[in-house]
C-alpha cells in the first residue's frame, strides 16, 4: 500500500511528465504560430467621349507620344490574395494570386452578358506563384519561388509604361550579398499561347471561303499556330539596394533565348542600371534608369514577356527618369522625361527613336479636392520608309493638354480612391502623324471622360 507521500510524488511525477510532452509538442518546428490572407486591388475605369463615341485608341501613349488620361480600358479589374503562414522553425511561405479582368478593352459594356461576347480581355490569372523562406539549411534571408509572376517591374509615373519586368512561368531564388537583395531567375513565355494548333484543313477551309478578302483570311489565319513551338526563356541576375550615398543603385542582367529560331533570332542580352534617390536634391522621389538591349531583349532590354524576340540587327538604348516632387504643402507636381531608340534597328524598324517629356502640377483645394493638370511633348522619327511611312508620317511630334479635377478621399498625389472628371486635347504635327496615334480626321482631338481609379 502506498502511503501519503508516495501518492504525492506519484502525482507530481506525472504532472511533469504530461507538462515535458506538452512542452516538446509546443516547439515542434513544422507548428504554425501564424496563418492568414492578404487581400489587394486594383480599379480603373475610364469613361472617354469623342464626339458622342467610345474608341480603340489610347492616342500613342503606350509609345510614349502623350501621357493623358486617356487609357482605353473601360473596366479594368484587378484582385491579388496572398496566403501567408510562418511556422514554429522560422520557416514562412506566401501564395500568391493575381487575377485580371477587362485590361485594354475599351468596349462600354452593358449588364445583359455581353462581355462574354469579346474573347480578349476576359478574366485572366497574371499571377499564381509561391515562395518560401526562412529554411534553415539556406538562412534566413534566402527564399525560393515558383510559378507564374510579374518579377521585379518598374513604370513611369507619367507614360504608365512597365519598362522593366520578367512575366511568365519559371523559378527562383532571392538573398542577401553585403545587406543588398541579390537573385537569379529563369522566367519562360509562349507568344503562341492560346492560339488554335494549326491543320492543312483548317487554313484550306478558310482560302476556300467565298466572300472573304485576303486581309480577313490573313486574320483568321493569324489565330492558328505551328506544331513548333517558339518559346522565350530569359535567365535573370540582379543585385539591388547598393548605397552610393545620394541615392541606392539596382543592376540587372537578362540573357534572353527563343526556341525553334534560326541564329540570327535566337538569342539576345539586356543590362541596365536604376537610381532611386529623393528628387533631384528636392523633398520627394525620383527613379532614373539607363538600359540596353540586343536581339531578342531589344524592347527596352528588361522588359521581358510573350512579346518578346528579334533579330541580331535588333540593338536599342532607353534612358528615363521620372518622379514626384513634393513642393509645397498643397502643391506637388509628378515628370518624366524618356527617350528610348535604335542603335540600329527597333522592332524592324531602321533608326527608330521615341522621346517623351511630360508634366503634371498638382494642386489640392482641400482634404477631397484637388486640380491636376498635365502637359506633354512626344516625338517618333525613323528612318524613310520605316513601318511603310513616308512623307510627313516618317516623323510625328504630339502635344497633350489636360485639365482635371480630381474628387478623393484623400486629395494627395497618389490618393486613392479617386474620381476624376478632365478634359484632354491632344494634337499632332501633321493630319499623317495624327492618324498614326488614332486621330481621324485633321490633326487633333478633344477628349471628354471620367477616370475612377483605385488601389488597396
């Protein structure tokens, strides 16, 4: 029989036992201690009038020829879910979603269903990828990704154009080197993806179809493609963050290839260098970059997706420097100023040069008002004959004019949501270079519209 004091021990013993296994099961390393979703977005919808009619057309801004807020998607929509979850061993990982919807239609859409009537600018996933880190046999500044993402983009803040970015399906693997963010990257892009596989009997039946003519036979042709494959792969290298004391400077490389190519078309290389400091000296911010590209990196040198490839006559410059300056209490102003050009052919086109400089004084009435107003010059000249231009279209030089007054919640220059009636006159040169921006008739164009516009 036990007596009081074994029952005692006896009791206390198993107490610490039950509270040892509680304690090795509380620091189990694969244990989540934090697990939960992120949820952003993003709005832009532009209602624009030209004399009573919506058109296809954002007057040469995607070429950096104006810089208004003419943007032709009527309703673009977009949503990003990021799961994040941290475990007990410092191990984290985040999934990541992007879904797209509308971007580039211009169509005004009314709510019988009909968008499901157009088969471009549906809903689209842009982004699924997921990337772990805090692994303990790479430390805790290393992570690793897979999947289809946007990689490292950059944009004007006036031109609104993604000069920098790798977009498909790969992996990689990001670090620290001296306290700087360092990685490298395989990224692939189909530019046939989506199309129809081609057939001898498929394009037979299109020839043999009466009342087509040969550009509407070309253009259902268009939606076939070979057996053959032509995909892009781009392996990246950069290294960010480097202080220079003025500002922190970003490097990047990309040796781009394209399968199933001859070996004029095969391959090409981008390099480029990004400065981000205040405002040239001033309160605010500033990005500047220089690039290069050749063969198939030609479109600005990092710019990097389906639309993608060249030639090795194929060899470009593009240098830009933009951002917001911060000037008074109620006044700011965002610039941008690009150039990008041929050093020999750009896009099959000889001698191609494009420049843009373009302003946007910021004024705020009150916390919920604001007046905008935007000025830009845009010129594009090549070499007689390029893209089949001549005369008075071989060079265009563009001039656009807005006015708007923006109602927000929160009437900064980046405040969002925003509701923003403007007005917006752009004008050519001549009636041949207006027509080459989508003006047309004569050499100008008044734009009436509202630009909702929103992000969180």
């Amino acid at each position: 029989m036990m007596n009081n004091k074994s029952v005692i021990a006896t009791a206390v013993a198993s107490v610490l036992f039950a509270g040892c296994a509680f304690a090795q099961d509380a620091v189990k390393g694969t244990d989540v201690l934090k697990d939960g979703w992120e949820v952003h977005g993003y709005g832009s919808m532009n209602v624009r009038n030209i004399d009573g009619e919506t058109v296809d057309t954002e007057f040469g801004k995607p070429d950096y020829k104006t810089a208004g807020t003419h943007g032709k998607s009527t309703n673009q929509v977009e949503f990003a879910l990021k799961k994040h979850t941290e475990h007990q061993n410092g191990a984290w990982s985040d999934f990541v979603l992007r879904s797209e919807y509308g971007n580039g239609n211009s169509y005004a859409y009314s709510s019988d269903g009909s968008q499901k009537k157009n088969d471009e600018a549906q809903f689209e996933v842009k982004e699924a990828f997921v990337e772990i880190g805090g692994l303990s046999f790479l430390g805790d500044d290393t992570s690793i990704w897979g999947g289809q993402r946007y990689l490292n983009r950059a944009a004007g803040v006036l031109s609104g154009e993604f000069w920098k970015q790798s977009s498909g399906v790969g992996t990689g693997v990001q670090t620290k080197i001296a306290g700087n963010t360092a990685g490298v990257a395989m990224v692939m892009a189909d530019p046939d993806a989506g199309a129809l596989p081609y057939s001898d009997a498929a394009i037979a039946a299109i020839d043999n179809t009466p009342g087509l003519t040969q550009g509407q036979k070309d253009a259902l042709k268009g939606q076939y493609r070979n057996t053959e494959r032509k995909t892009l792969t781009s392996y990246d290298f950069y290294y960010y963050g480097v202080d220079v004391g003025f500002g922190k400077l970003d490097f990047d490389f990309k040796y781009m290839k394209q399968a199933n190519k001859d070996s004029n078309n095969e391959d090409g290389f981008g390099a480029g260098v990004t400065l981000n400091t205040n405002y040239y000296g001033l309160d605010g911010w500033a990005q500047t970059a220089v690039t290069y590209g050749k063969g198939v990196a030609q479109n600005r040198g990092l710019n990097f997706g389906s639309w993608s490839g060249g030639n090795d006559k194929a060899e470009s410059i593009f240098a830009t420097t933009y951002g917001v300056w911060n000037i008074a209490d109620r006044w700011q102003m965002g610039s941008e100023v690009t150039y990008f050009g041929a050093l020999d052919e750009l896009f099959g086109a000889k001698d191609l040069a494009r420049f843009l400089v373009a302003v946007r004084p910021s004024y705020k009435i009150n916390d919920n008002l604001r007046v905008e107003m935007t000025g830009s010059y845009g010129q594009e000249k090549g070499a007689e004959g390029y893209w089949t231009r001549t005369g008075d279209a071989v060079k265009g030089e563009y001039y656009n004019v807005e006015l708007a007054l923006p109602i927000t919640v929160n009437a900064d220059y980046f405040g969002r949501p925003q509701i923003k009636p403007y007005v917006s006159y752009i004008a050519a040169d001549d009636a041949a270079s207006a027509s080459t921006i989508g003006i047309k008739d004569g050499k100008d164009e008044t734009v009436v519209g509202v630009h909702t516009e929103i992000w969180f």
